[in-house]
C-alpha cells in the first residue's frame, strides 16, 4: 500500500510539472512568434538594403566616374 501510495504521489508530481511546463511553453511560443517576426522584417530592410548597395555599385558609380572624367578632362 505504502509503494502505491509513493506511485500515486509521483504520478501527481508528474502531472503537475507537465501542466507547468506547458503553460511555459505557450509563453515561449509567443514570445518566439514575435521574434520571428521583428527579424523577418529586419530580414527584408537589410535585403533591400544590400540591394540598393548592389545597384549603386553597378550602375550609377560608374556612370557618375564617366561623367565627372568627362567634365573634368575638357
């Protein structure tokens, strides 16, 4: 009787602790959703930013060198 007392005792642990970190987990969602949504954002202005950086080296830096070689060469 003892023993299934002792057993009956944990399992009551048991459930409690799982309750508990449950709830926890519920928490740690929310707050994980959140963040994934400030870093998505993120995500997307650095995209844009590398982007931006990409095109200005590409296109207009040079056209800018060609024009200011040709105003200053006459």
């Amino acid at each position: 009787m003892e023993i299934l007392a002792k057993l009956e005792g944990l399992e009551n642990l048991f459930n409690e602790k799982f309750e508990t970190n449950g709830k926890d987990h519920q928490a740690i969602l929310e707050q994980v959703k959140k963040n994934n949504s400030r870093t998505s954002k993120l995500e997307c202005w650095q995209n844009r930013l590398i982007g931006g950086l990409i095109v200005s080296n590409i296109i207009i830096l040079p056209v800018l060198f060609m024009v200011a070689k040709n105003w200053l060469g006459k």
